[in-house]
C-alpha cells in the first residue's frame, strides 16, 4: 500500500494550514480537557468558520451538507486540525453520530441531523455507559417505553463527556426486558433540553469537568427519534462505537505534543551549554535521547495504523478490529508521551501556573492525569484486546 499523499492532497494541506495560521490566536494551545467558558465560545465560533468553508464534513455528499471531496482531503484537514489544536465542536457528529446516522437513519433524521453537525450547529454527547453498564454495555438498565408517538425514558446515564455543552444525545435505551440482553435495546436521539433531563457534573482527576452524570426522569422521545428499528439498537451502537475507535487525528495530535517536548529538550540542552549555566543536559547520558527516538517511531507507527483505518474508510468499509488496534495503540502511547515528558521535565513540569519554574504551563502533567481515561474511554483496553484476538486473530472466547 502507499501511504503518500498526492499533489492535490498536499496542496489542500497546504491551504488548510494557510486558514488555521489566520484564523487561530497566534500562542493558541487548545487541550479540549480544558473546556474553560472563553475557550467553549471561541470553539463554537472557529467551528462555525469550518462550516462556512464547507470543512466540517467535506468528504460528505452535497446533499447532507459536505462538498463530496474525496475521503482523503476530509483526512488531511482532520490531522492538520489536531496537529493544529484547533478546536471542533462538530468532532463527534462528524466521527461517530453522523457516520452512523448515514448508515442506519432514515431520510427524515438524515434532512434533520446532517446539515445540522456540518453547519456546527449541533454538538453531540453520547449515552452509552450506566453506573452498572461500562464493559458489559449489555447489561444497560435504562428503559424506554412506547407510549402512543413517543418512548418514555427513565435511568441514568454516566462518564457522558461534554453532555453539559451538546444540545443533542445519542443514546441506547432497554425496549424489551424479556429478550436476551442484546436484542432488547434500541438506539435513540433525544433533543438535551427535553423535559426531564438533568446533567449533573462529574469532576476528573485532572480537576476538570469533562463528563457528566445524565439523568432521564419520564423524559419523552418522539418515536421519530428511534434510529433504525426497535430492539436492533445494540448493532447500531456497535457501529458507532467503531467509527469513534477509528479517530484518525490522535497520531497527529501526538505529534505536536511529541515535538513539543523535543523542542523543550533542545532548549535545555542549549541552556546548559552556555558558560556557567547548570541547567538540565540535554539528556544523551540519561537516556533520554533513547526514550525519545522509539517515541518518534512509535508516533510514526500510530500514524500508519490511522491511514489503515482510513483506507479502509475512504472505501466505504466500517473499520472494526482495526479500529481497536489504532484505539489501543493511540491512547497506551498518549500515555508514554506523557509519562515520559513529566519524568524529563521533573517537578517542574507539574505547575501548572505561568512562571519561571513552570514547564510548558503544566502541558504533560495534565496529558499524563487525563491520558489515564484514555485507555478506559470508547472502551478499555482489556475490550479492544479481546476484540482484537476474536474478531482480528479469529481466537475463540476465552
Ligand atoms: C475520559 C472518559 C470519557 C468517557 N466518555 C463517555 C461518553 O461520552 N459516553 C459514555 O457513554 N461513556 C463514556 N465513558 C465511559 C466508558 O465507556 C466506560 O468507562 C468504559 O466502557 C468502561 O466501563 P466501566 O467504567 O464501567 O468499567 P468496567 O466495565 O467496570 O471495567 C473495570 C475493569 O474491568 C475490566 N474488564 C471488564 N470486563 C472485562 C472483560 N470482559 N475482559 C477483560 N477485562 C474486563 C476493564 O477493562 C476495566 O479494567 C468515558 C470514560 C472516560 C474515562
């Protein structure tokens, strides 16, 4: 396979770089764990900007809002945006509910929904996992009820990130109690502000709120709303799931931060050359030289497992194990970097605040704390890897 880009991918690269140099503050370092207000705001302005170019979605067809580009540009601009840290608060309808809503919606929640994500206009949150529902998804306890032209939703959702900013959901609800776990729960939409629901904030260890507690309370769903058919919401959310596995930017998004770090090291490296100074060496006798040369390559690796997944994409295919092996790979190296970054920079590297014994404002303390939830998030490890040996090696079940 070749993974190079062609002239016209390039050039677009090039012009996308052009927009993201004019259009981000030039000291921009967005970390989409530190969802401050002013942040959220510039957010939801610069997605607007993508949407007016047409860049939310613009491997999509005309008709859903895209500009139909092939599906390797709509991969360029997602690298060039996380290498960039730009801010997108269309990421999840593009990645995971959009993709979805093509393959299992029907042409009235496609009018309604698509245009919607590639105009910015809708910010996502998903409702998968329940305070007894994570691994075991299954076993998810929510119900809804058919009650004339609407479901009524009762249980608690949790971990959903960012369900304080989306004003739409996407969530998998119990229909039939009496089916085998799998075949009684359906997949729904449901507006945020309807009715009795209620989020409620969950603080990560990083001392963020990111994700949140959502509680449905008699909330009413119009059956407009179910995706697909009743009690075949279990395949439509393992659909979902394997587009969210998918993410093709986290390479990218490793590699600025890997060349941050390299940066930092070169310059204290040059510090403690010149005459009289004793700050840190640039680490050739502490190995650090070594550590990061295999992240380099590790990072390299992650990229090619990303252009896999979209290879596979851009020929209309839903990756599935491929997808697990790039979830896994990204977020146990997210975690190397990280690690390595804090063990380089020391105690320093823990401040967070502005100052003289500050390293990089405390960039790898908060990636190391929040790159934690990485490995647990869209599925832990320990799943992506039985997934990996079943569907991927074809090993039987333990
Ligand atoms: C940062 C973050 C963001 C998240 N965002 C969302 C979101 O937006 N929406 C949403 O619905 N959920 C979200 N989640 C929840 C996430 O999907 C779950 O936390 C995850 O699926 C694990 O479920 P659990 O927490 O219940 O852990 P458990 O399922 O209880 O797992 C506990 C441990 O047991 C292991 N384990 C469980 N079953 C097996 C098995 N069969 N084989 C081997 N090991 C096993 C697990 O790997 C894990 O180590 C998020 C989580 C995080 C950390």
């Amino acid at each position: 396979m070749d993974y190079r880009f062609t002239d016209e991918e390039e050039s677009f690269r090039a012009e996308v770089r052009e927009f993201l140099r004019a259009e981000l503050p030039e000291d921009w370092d967005f970390d989409p764990f530190e969802l401050t207000e002013d942040k959220w705001d510039f957010a939801r302005q610069f997605t607007t900007k993508l949407a007016t170019k047409g860049w939310v979605a613009p491997a999509w067809p005309q008709e859903y809002g895209g500009q139909g580009m092939p599906y390797m540009q709509q991969v360029v601009l997602s690298e060039e945006i996380a290498y960039h840290r730009a801010p997108n608060t269309s990421l999840i309808g593009v990645t995971y509910a959009g993709p979805t809503i093509i393959v299992y919606g029907n042409d009235d929640q496609k009018k309604q929904f698509l245009p919607g994500i590639t105009s910015g206009g809708i910010v996502w949150c998903q409702g998968y996992s329940e305070p007894n529902a994570g691994s075991d998804l299954a076993s998810l306890q929510t119900r809804a009820v058919k009650d004339g032209d609407d479901y009524i939703i009762n249980g608690t959702k949790i971990w959903s990130s960012n369900a304080h900013k989306a004003n739409w959901c996407f969530f998998l609800a119990r229909t039939d109690t009496e089916a085998p776990k799998h075949k009684g729960i359906s997949y729904f939409i449901t507006p945020m502000d309807a009715p009795g629901i209620s989020v409620r904030p969950l603080v990560n260890m990083a001392d963020e709120h990111v994700f949140n507690e959502i509680v449905f309370d008699n909330v009413r769903v119009p059956v407009k709303y179910l995706v697909g058919e009743e009690n075949r919401g279990w395949y439509i959310g393992m659909t979902t799931l394997d587009f969210e596995r998918s993410n093709i930017s986290t390479a990218a998004q490793y590699r600025r931060t890997f060349e941050q770090l390299v940066e930092y090291v070169k310059q204290q490296g040059a510090r403690s050359e010149e005459p009289g100074n004793g700050a840190a060496s640039n680490g050739s006798r502490d190995g650090t030289q070594a550590k990061l040369a295999e992240l380099a390559i590790e990072n390299q690796v992650g990229r090619y497992l990303s252009y896999r997944v979209a290879s596979m994409q851009s020929r209309g295919q839903i990756p599935n194990y491929e997808s697990s092996a790039a979830k896994v790979y990204h977020s146990e190296y997210g975690q190397r970097l990280a690690g390595a970054g804090l063990q380089i920079m020391g105690m320093h590297g823990t401040l967070r605040e502005e100052s003289k014994h500050s390293r990089m404002r405390g960039r790898f303390a908060r990636t190391y704390l929040t790159s934690i939830g990485s490995t647990i998030a869209a599925g832990t490890s320990e799943i992506q890897r039985g997934i990996i040996a079943q569907r991927g090696l074809g090993l039987s079940r333990i």
